[in-house]
C-alpha cells in the first residue's frame, strides 16, 4: 500500500515505510489547516464490511454488489452517504464500535438514507461515479465535508460549507425516517435493533459541547431527546426475525482489529496482546505490529503462523505478500500474492497487489505479467489510484506511452489533481486512437478536469 497526500505541501509523516492498506489521500482543502483525508482500500476489510451490510442492504431493497462500504482513514466518529452507491465510515467509529450489531446498525440508518431518496434530492454537480474523474470529483466534495467544514476551499461542488449542506444536511425528518427504516431492516436481517440505542448512547451530551469538541457524527446526525426516545420505541416494536448470522462477530473482529493494528501503536499493540494467544485476529494484528516496527523476522513468523491456520484464505496470502514487499523479498511476494490471486481471482485489490509485485521484479516477463494483472484489476475496480500509478509504469515499460498517459490521467482525476490530470489526458488524447474507447476516456476526464485547468491557465 502506498499513501500520497495533496497537495505537495503536505507529508505523510513516516507512513509511506510500511502503510500496509491499499489507499489514496483524497483532495485536501484549500485553507489552513490543511488535513489529508485518506480512502482506505484493503481487501479483507472491505470484504469484512461487504458480509456485516449484506443483509441490511439486502432488507432496505439495495444490492450490496452496487452499495459500496468505505472507509476513510479519521479517528473522529463519522458515517455518512454522499450518492447512492457509497456508504463512508470513519475508521474510528469502527473501531468505537463494540459489537458488529453496533456496527451494522449505523450501516442500517446510512442504507436508509438511500432507499427513502434522501441523498438523491440533494446531489448536485455529481457526474456517474462509475468513471474516475467522476468519483474523483465526488471525493474531493466528500473530503471538503470530511475534513474541516469551516475552511473556504471546498472543490467540485463550491464550497466546504456549501458541501456541508449538500451531502451532511439531514433534516430531523430525514434522521426520523432513517432510525425508524433502519431498525425495520435491522429486524429484517435477524439483527437486534437495541443496537442502534447502544451507537445513540455513546454521543449523549455531545450536543452540550461547543461545536470544535463534537464528534462529526453528532453535528451530521442530530441528536435530541424525542429522537432518542423514538428509537427505543422502534427497538421494542421490531423484534428481529430469525438469527443473525454466527459470521457476523469474526467478520467485524476482523474488520476492527485489522484497523486498529494499522493505525495504532504497533509496540502498544503488541504489549496488549498475550503472547499466549494465537488465533487469526492476533496473529493477523501481532504479524502488523512487526512489520510497522520494523520487524521483519518476528512479522513473518507470525504470518506465517496464520497461513498454516488458514491456507487457503485469500487475505492472509495477500497480507504475506505485503509483509514481504515491502521487505524488499521481491520472489517470494510474487509467490504470496500468485496464491492469493489463484484463491481469489476476481478479486481487483489484490489483483492490483500482484501486478505491483511483479513489477517490482523489474524483468519482462515481470513486466508482461504485472500488466495483464493490472489491467484485470482496473477492469473490475478503476478507482485506485495506487493500482493506477502501477498500470501507468506497465504500459510505460511496455512502450504504449498513450496508455501511461491515460493512466495517469485517471489517477490525477481520482486524486482530485484535475489540473494534472487535463494535461495527462491532453496528452493521451494526442497518442490514442481517435473516438477508441481509451480515447473516451481521455475525453472524460478532460470535460470534468476542464473548469479546474481553466482557472490554472487564469491564475498564471
């Protein structure tokens, strides 16, 4: 995994060495302070998260194939849609999270949002977010909301304030609805809705404080005593039908503890957890930990050891394959990850994984074959920016430069660089065939770069 901030100001702070999730730093804000908001990308997590909202989704009447579960990387308590294919959790409120009901409780409320049509009356300016340029676009108003709603600079949609207005502003109407249609769904997938009492409880009094104290999720969620009042009543009026899932608890110990060995203390990490202990979580977690230190030896023994559990896990073969990546043990990441790909070769993450592993080798059949991965991987999932960069670097190697442009292009774009991101696709248009599919694309990312490169070429 690699983390990249923007703009060129701003640093990673040490991350870069062992960031152990696929992830892309989204467009900061223009103003002071600036604070990279990041988009985490990781497999298993996702994967994690896919299994908890299933159900859930599946009651509000939406495909967890099209609704996609996010997480950006912000220790402050948030969840929030901002179209009707993406659901975004902060990192810490999954980690605040005590049990996966609490979790799939705030996925209830946030689907509901979706199925009563709140998020469709109030998006504006948003292209489809199936292209690049438009999540990119998309993304960047998510980090202007997400970041600092005080700041003067939000892009795509305005401002930051009016962002803040446009994604964030449910009404008490809205909030109402969706505690009312969560719960039901709750029920519905055999999931107690008591739960989503226990998520309420936990920002009691946040609205007592001053605005710079709160949680986000109490300034983008209102709360107030009839709406806590409420949501006991529909807790004790839908009863859950059936059991909820026996996976539901490793699928969210997984989820959380691989968040917490990745963005926590990894030497306070370790003392937390007893040596004695040696199940997936813990191994997975103390495997994390070393390398962060770094510790490659200690980290190695330890994936290994939850390889020999689990063999034939698709996650734990891609973790082992980080693990050795970016301990430089090029050959054997390529092994690690080939397992992972053969367990689970559909799967774009770890697709992309495999191709950055190949290309690390720096031979041409490494070359040949991280390109035909890469591609595979852009193919099911172009919204990596990281996967991107690597395909720019392939098809760079391979001497198609109008490709490497058009990558590029597309990696700007989702970066929220549109300026960058124009020339790149200026670029690729001049290299590309005229009206081919690849030259579309150029021209996607032109017509949604252009206002940003306009106001470039005006300031210079």
């Amino acid at each position: 995994m690699a983390l990249s901030s923007l703009p060129g100001t701003i640093r990673t702070a040490g991350l870069l060495a062992f960031a152990p999730l696929i992830a892309a730093a989204l467009l900061l804000l223009a103003a002071p302070p600036a604070r990279a908001q990041v988009l985490i990308r990781d497999a298993e997590i996702e994967r994690a998260l896919k299994e908890l909202a299933q159900p859930i989704l599946a009651a509000a009447g939406l495909s967890s194939e099209r609704v996609q579960i996010l997480v950006l990387q912000d220790n402050s308590l948030n969840a929030f849609v901002a179209d009707s294919q993406h659901i975004f959790l902060n990192s810490g409120l999954i980690r605040k999270m005590k049990t996966p009901a609490m979790l799939q409780a705030v996925i209830a409320h946030e689907a509901a949002h979706i199925s009563n049509g709140h998020i469709t009356r109030r998006l504006v300016n948003a292209r489809s977010t199936r292209t690049a340029a438009g999540l990119g676009m998309l993304l960047s108003a998510v980090v202007a909301v997400a970041g600092n709603t005080a700041a003067a600079g939000g892009v795509a949609v305005g401002s930051a304030e009016s962002a803040r207005r446009v994604f964030l502003g449910n009404t008490r109407a809205e909030e109402s609805a969706a505690d009312q249609s969560g719960a039901r769904f709750l029920a519905s997938a055999g999931v107690d809705p008591s739960a989503m009492i226990d998520v309420l409880e936990i920002f009691r009094g946040q609205e007592a404080l001053a605005a710079s104290r709160q949680d986000p999720y109490t300034r983008t969620h209102p709360l107030w005593s009839a709406r806590l009042r409420a949501v006991r009543g529909y807790a004790a009026a839908y009863r859950p039908r059936g059991q909820a899932s026996p996976d539901n608890a490793y699928w969210f110990a997984r989820a959380r503890g691989k968040l917490e060995a990745f963005t926590g203390n990894p030497s306070r990490i370790l003392r937390q957890l007893r040596q004695a202990e040696q199940n997936d979580i813990t191994l997975m977690q103390r495997a994390v930990a070393y390398h962060r230190l770094p510790d490659p030896e200690k980290a190695l023994e330890n994936i290994n050891a939850l390889v020999a559990r689990r063999p034939n896990d698709p996650y734990v073969q891609e973790l082992k394959g980080q693990i050795l990546l970016e301990s430089r043990q090029f050959q054997a990441a390529v092994r690690a990850y080939a397992r992972a790909v053969d367990l689970s070769p559909r799967q774009p993450l770890v697709l992309a994984g495999y191709g950055r592993a190949l290309l690390a080798l720096d031979t041409s059949a490494g070359n040949r074959r991280a390109l035909e991965a890469l591609e595979r991987a852009r193919a099911r999932d172009p919204r990596q920016p990281r996967m991107m960069r690597d395909l720019a670097l392939a098809y760079a190697r391979a001497g198609n430069n109008g490709m490497a442009s058009l990558a590029t292009a597309e990696r700007y774009a989702l970066l929220g660089r549109l300026e960058d991101a124009a020339l790149h696709a200026e670029r690729a248009s001049g290299l590309l065939p005229r009206g081919s599919t690849s030259w579309n694309r150029a021209q996607d990312v032109l017509s949604a770069a252009e206002p940003a490169a306009s106001q470039g070429r005006r300031r210079r």
